[in-house]
C-alpha cells in the first residue's frame, strides 16, 4: 500500500512538473509573440515633491494578452528574465520610455520631468548595455539627466566591481541611478557606500507599516537620516493614504510614490490629470 501510495505520489509530481514545464513554455512563447505584435504598453506613475507637485513618473510595463487582458509585470517578468527575453523586452521599454520623456523635454511646462525605468539583472549586465543606453539617448535627442535607471540589491551584488565600472560609465554620460526596493535585501549599507547611487527608493513594506508599527516608521527615519549623510534623493514608494504621506513628511522624505496620488496610468490619462504640469493657457 505504502509503495502503491509512493508511486501515485511520484505520477502526480511529476504530472504536475509537466504542466508547470508547459505553461513555462507557452509563456515565454506568448512572450515573444507580443513583443513581436505589440501587446506591450507602458504606464507611468507619478513621482511627487514635498509639495505635491509631480516631479517625475516610473515606467512600468504592461502585457495585453490574447484574451484581452493586462497582466502585471509580477506574472511574467520573472519568466522573461528567465528565458533571457528580458533583454529585448527591457529594450522595448528603455525606447518606448526615453521617446516619451523626449515629448516631455521637448514642452517648457513638462522639461524638468525625469523618467524612471527599471532594468533587469540580465540586462544590466549585457556588454552592450552602455551602447544601447547611449543609442537610445542619440536616437531620441533626449538630454540624459532626465533618465533614472532602477536597479534593484540583487543586479549589483553579483560582480561589485563590475557594476560600480559600468554604473560609473553611464553617471558619466549624465544618467542617474536609484536603487529600488531598498530596505529588503541583505548589505544595503554597505552597498550605498560602494555604489555610485543617487537616490534610493524605500520599499513600500515599510511604507505600509509605518503608521501602525513604530519599528517600520523607526527604519524609514534611519534610512532617510544615512541618505541625507550621503547626499541621497530618497522616494518613498506604495504611499497610500494620507497618514503615511504626513509622517514622510514630517520625516522629511523629499519624494513620494504611490496610489494616493495615482496608480500607474497610460499617458493620455496621465497628462489629463489637473495635477500635471502643463503651461496654462493665456487667457
Ligand atoms: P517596482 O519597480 O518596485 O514598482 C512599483 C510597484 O508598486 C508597481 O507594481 C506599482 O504599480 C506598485 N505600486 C505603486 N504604488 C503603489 C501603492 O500605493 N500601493 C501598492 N500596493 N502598490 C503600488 P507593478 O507595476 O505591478 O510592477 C511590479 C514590479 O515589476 C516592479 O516593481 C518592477 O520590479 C517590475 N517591473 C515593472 N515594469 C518593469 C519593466 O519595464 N522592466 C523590468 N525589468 N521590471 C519591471
Ligand atoms: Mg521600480
Ligand atoms: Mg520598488
Ligand atoms: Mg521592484
């Protein structure tokens, strides 16, 4: 009976290795197949100052499927990254991004705004990167210093030296970098010492718990307090309600990010927003 079980529990293992193989497969062919028709889209969300003025927005991908349906980037960025498609998606989206934030140089009203793109691991690390990062610049005429590149602890931590090198080579080009996510990772400190990172972003996790939890409101201020010895922008990101954002203020967090102000939206309705900037119309 016991080996009889074992057996029907191997089958269904395995049976169930099976699908999880061929729904993997028929991602990434899905995958491939919107990038190739277009079923990509980008939303932007706002970033805002002190003052609730906008600031900036971060790109963020979105996947129309066959069915009509927008799926989150948590559903199918891993598996891009996986399959190694995450290299021309990430590039889809580095040219979608800097040919929006050209529009936006190209109007006095919106010229300040930056563009904040998150790239990948896989991406990063190509040696082509700084090549494709600087066509992307030449082919949209934009000026660079409006481009934040998002990295996450885990992009950099594989080769220290390596990053630093090519982080160093894209500063010089007038990109900036934000390290994303911050607070969740292992050396985080350690990191911002080594790293030539201009702004980091606190993980929302904290954000959340900050009104209800003294200890999480207790990490925001220390991590506000070392970015502003090291001379970092720090954005808060996943605000949601207007507690928190008054404790980030009163903390003296310089930007924030989140669905209290908007969640992330296609450009059109974005820049119909009453809160965008735009030069007003003379009367
Ligand atoms: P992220 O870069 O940390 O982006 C922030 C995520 O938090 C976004 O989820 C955003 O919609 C969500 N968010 C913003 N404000 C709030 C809030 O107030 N409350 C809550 N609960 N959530 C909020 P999204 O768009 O689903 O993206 C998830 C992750 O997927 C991103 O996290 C990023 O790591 C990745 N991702 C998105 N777009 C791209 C892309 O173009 N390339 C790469 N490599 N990764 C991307
Ligand atoms: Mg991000
Ligand atoms: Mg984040
Ligand atoms: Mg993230």
């Amino acid at each position: 009976r016991a080996k009889e079980a074992g057996r029907d529990v191997v089958r269904f293992f395995s049976a169930d290795m099976q699908a999880t193989v061929e729904t993997h497969a028929a991602l990434v062919r899905d995958l491939r197949e919107a990038l190739a028709a277009g079923a990509f889209s980008l939303h932007y969300q706002p970033q805002v100052d002190g003052e609730g003025h906008m600031v900036g927005a971060e790109a963020l991908i979105r996947w129309r499927d066959a069915r009509g349906t927008l799926v989150p980037p948590g559903l199918f960025i891993p598996v891009a990254e996986d399959s190694g498609l995450i290299v021309p998606i990430g590039q889809w989206v580095l040219d979608t991004a800097c040919a929006q934030l050209a529009r936006w140089q190209a109007e006095p009203a919106t010229r300040a705004l930056s563009m904040s793109v998150n790239v990948s691991a896989r991406q990063f690390h190509r040696p082509d990167f700084p090549q494709v990062v600087r066509a992307c610049f030449e082919r949209h005429a934009i000026d660079p210093a409006g481009l934040e590149l998002e990295l996450t602890e885990s992009v950099v931590l594989g080769n220290l030296d390596e990053a630093v090198e090519r982080m160093r080579a894209l500063r010089a080009l007038g990109v900036r970098f934000s390290l994303d996510d911050f607070g969740t990772g292992y050396s985080s400190l350690s990191y911002l010492r080594t790293l030539p990172f201009d702004q980091i972003k606190i993980d929302q996790s904290f954000v959340r718990a900050m009104d209800e939890d003294v200890s999480s409101r207790a990490i925001v201020r220390a991590i506000l307090a070392i970015s502003a010895s090291l001379s970092l922008e720090v954005v808060a990101e996943g605000v949601e309600t207007e507690a928190q954002r008054d404790a980030l203020r009163s903390d003296g967090c310089g930007l924030m990010q989140g669905y209290l102000f908007s969640p992330p939206v296609p450009v059109d309705v974005l820049q119909s927003q009453a809160w965008f900037p735009s030069t007003s119309p003379s009367t």
